[in-house]
C-alpha cells in the first residue's frame, strides 16, 4: 500500500477496494472497459493497443465475477481484474495472429497455459493485445491492416517499443492493471520502461510458454506488465510453477517472494558493471546513478563487478534468437514472405546468413557467459543497469505506411537486456523519472536464476526514488 501525492495508476488493489466495499461490481467495470475499447480506437490517433476484443466474452467473465464477488468466494486477488494478453498467446475465441495478417485464420479453441490460469483466477480477459510482427523488432511499429501502430500513452507520435507494444500501452493508459507479454530480446522490459510501467521477466522456463508461438525456444521468458512492483508480484505468485505442457520449467524451486516486504536492503549486495551501465543517454544515465545512491541509502551496499565479454554476447544472442526464429519461421518465409512487413523480411533474411558454426560458437559463448555469472552471484545478490539506454523514439509519418527498419536503435534498445534472455537469469524494470521532454525512464534489476524474490524486494524500495508520478497524455480512469 502505498501513500500517494498526485496522480497514481489504477492497480490490482483499487480493483479489489471497489469490489469488495460494494462501490463497483466487475460487471460495471466491463461496461467501462467496453466503452474505452470503443473509444480509444476512434480516437486521434488511435490508440492502437488492444487489437482483439468481444464484448460478449468480456461481460460473460465480469458477470461471473460480480456473483463470486456477491456469494463472497472470489477466487483470488486477480478475480475481477482487468487483463489482456499478448497476442502470441492462444487466447479463446481470438485468432492467434503474432502481429502477422496470414496467421491464426480461424479463433482459438484452446488457451494458452497462462491465459488458462489467469481465468481460473477469477481475472476478466479483455481481449488480445498489438504487437511487434512475429516478435522481430524492439519498436512496436507493424502497418499491417490488422495491426497499426500502438502508440505510447505519454506521447502519441513516439513508439511503445516492442515487441509486447500494446501490452505496455494498454496498461499505461489505464485499459487494463495487468498484461502479459513475452521477452526474447527485451520484448516485455523495452516497451515498459518506454512507456513508463513496470515489467518482470521470469527466470527462463519459470512461467510456461505453452501455446504461446515458439518463435525462439532458447530465450525467451514470459512475464507480466503491470503498473507497479506488488502487483507484478502479485501476478508472477499465481501464474509461475511447472507445467507438465512446458519441459523447460519442470525441475524449477518453489515460487517465494519471501523477505520481498523487508523494511530495508540492509545486508543485499548490489553489483554494477560502471562501464557497461554508463553506455546510455546522459540524461538517463544521470537519474540512474541517482537511483542507485537511493538504494544505497536503504543499506544495500553496491559491490564493482565485471561482465565480461559483453560484445560477444551481444553477437551470440543476436545469432541465437535470429537463427531459432529463422528456423521455425523457414515455412512462413517461402509461403508468406509477400505478406510480412518489410522490416520482417529484413530482419529473416539477415539471419539465413547464420552457419551452423555460427550457432554453435553462439551457444559456446552461452556456457561461458553463465558461467561467469555463477561466479559473479557468489560475490552479489543482483546486477544493476539502467533499463533502457534511450527514450521512446519518435514515430514517422513514413513509418505509418512502410514500418520502421532502425538496426541501430536495435541494438541500443537490446544492450541492456540481451543477457537476461541470453542466459535465462530474471529481470525488472522499473519507471525511476522522465526525460526533459516527458518520456519514461526505468531502471533495471537482475538476480541469479529463479531469485525473482530479490529483484521484486529490489525494486519495490526503487519505486519510493521517483518523486512523482506523470499522468500519461492518454489514461483512462476505468474506476
């Protein structure tokens, strides 16, 4: 609970207050979301976040909801909460389309594991949420007729960044408290922090990934958007554990988020690579070092480490993700490469260029790359970066019309979080203040593998650093 001054998002526990004292039921709340869903897209420019929706499903959950809710045998603290998931997750009745305009020709008959938890937990889907075509790029920009470009809430003509954009924007506006995405190359923690909310990947294998498309088996991790550190929590306690569907997570420890609420970081060890944190925009460089100073003000203590060889992780999850995404992807690319957006091809076409050597050395550099954060995990309980090393981009009006192919902003939008996905360790980003022109600025946390107790601890006391909290030029108040 937390003593706001200003403007605060609506999270699970406003949800929760409304319900149970009888202000709001679910019910009335679908209406509202129906009506925003309507309006946002009819807005100038649309929003663009949701890109799925029935009005039908949504008031069939909210109204069941409403009865548990009045018989007083909620489900779980996500009964009645407002939802929606990436549409790389098979979702009923949606068509699982990834971004893509040939996919997903007729709608779901199965949901995706998460998106089956979310529902036996009581949670109202609004719908499926815009995203990256087939996860390839880190912008959110996809000009299919199906698609559009989601646009940031905190400024209309800049991108959400990718490639789970409208999860970060529906949440930042306001849609819904909770999304889902997943991240392969920063694609749940790059459009959070752009667009100034909160975003947990999971330990590798952690949450399933079943019925999710497979687009690169080796690095990507679900994990939730949400508008603050407890309620990332509070989602990751009810949708991580094994699933017998999902081979990767089988033999994980249990989930805990024990000592998450310690009054203070007293005894934590915090590591920080200064080389690598300080290859970012002054601007976010300078409310990062004072983000960190605020953490040492709690008692952790910050311990100077060394990743090293970090060029060459950058090269070998670049080589990993492409040649897996290329792999499973080769069948789409004879039958359907008039159909992808330009940057996708693109994108396809470069990583046909990788050998099997190639992949091989990559996965030689993985063993080495985790190898030396086991030894670095032994000396600190986490890793310190800034989120991203710039703010949102803007959007251009050929972008609109053709996509948007920047492999330099690539890069710099990865360099923090491609060793999160290249080695499977968990990470959180957290809003930490705004650039002089507005836009978001986050931090970073990662701990060792399955530690998501002590990033979550780490980054709820990161939150009490930023003074307040901008209201986004687009927000909708759905309470």
């Amino acid at each position: 609970d937390s003593a706001s001054n200003g403007f605060s998002f609506k999270g699970i526990k406003d949800y929760l207050d409304c319900y149970r004292s009888g202000k709001l039921t679910p019910s009335q709340v679908a209406k509202n979301i129906v009506a925003v869903l309507e309006d946002c897209d009819k807005s100038t420019p649309p929003l663009r976040a949701i890109v799925q929706w029935d009005q039908e499903q949504i008031m069939l959950m909210a109204e069941a909801s409403t009865a548990r809710y009045r018989n007083k045998c909620a489900l779980s603290c996500l009964d009645g909460i407002p939802v929606c998931l990436k549409e790389e997750f098979k979702v009923v009745p949606y068509h699982h389309r990834v971004g893509t305009v040939y996919l997903g020709t007729e709608p779901e008959t199965e949901d995706a594991t998460v998106a089956k938890k979310l529902r036996e937990a009581g949670a109202i889907i609004i719908g499926v949420s815009n995203m990256h075509e087939l996860g390839t790029g880190t912008t959110g920009c996809n000009p299919n007729r199906y698609h559009k470009i989601p646009r940031n809430p905190y400024k209309s003509n800049h991108f959400t960044g990718g490639s789970s954009s409208g999860s970060a924007a529906a949440v930042a506006a306001g849609l819904c408290p909770v999304a889902i995405g997943t991240d392969g190359g920063g694609s749940v923690r790059i459009p959070a922090s752009f667009c100034g909310v909160v975003g947990l990947k999971g330990t590798f294998g952690r949450i399933s990934s079943h019925g999710c498309l497979p687009l690169s088996f080796s690095t990507v991790s679900v994990g939730p958007i949400c508008t603050s550190v407890a309620d990332a929590a509070i989602v990751y306690s009810i949708i991580a554990e094994p699933d017998p569907l999902c081979p990767y997570g089988l033999k994980q420890p249990k989930v805990t988020l024990s000592g998450m609420c310690a009054p203070d970081l007293k005894g934590l060890k915090l590591g920080v690579d200064w080389a690598f944190f300080k290859a970012c925009d002054a601007e976010v460089l300078s409310t990062c070092e004072k983000a960190v100073e605020h953490l040492q003000s709690l008692g952790a203590s910050v311990v100077e480490v060394s990743l090293p060889e970090m060029e060459e992780v950058r090269v070998a999850h670049a080589v990993c993700i492409l040649s897996e995404m290329r792999d499973f992807l080769q069948p789409d690319f004879n039958k359907h490469f008039q159909e992808m957006n330009l940057e996708t091809r693109a994108t396809l076409a470069l990583a046909s260029q990788f050998t099997a050597m190639d992949y091989i050395t990559a996965n030689r550099q993985r063993t080495r790359t985790m190898t030396f954060l086991q030894e670095i995990f032994s000396t600190v309980d986490c890793i310190l970066t800034p989120g991203v090393a710039c703010t949102a981009p803007r959007i251009f009006e050929s972008d609109l019309l053709t996509g948007s192919s920047d492999l330099a902003f690539t890069v710099r939008s990865m360099r923090f979080m491609q060793l999160g996905n290249f080695t499977g360790i968990p990470g959180i980003v957290v809003p930490i203040g705004y650039s002089t022109s507005g836009l978001p600025i986050s931090f970073q946390i990662m701990a060792k593998w399955w530690d998501e107790a002590v990033v979550l601890r780490i980054g709820l006391k990161l939150e009490e650093f930023r003074s307040q909290t901008k209201k986004p030029a687009v927000y909708y108040d759905i309470l």
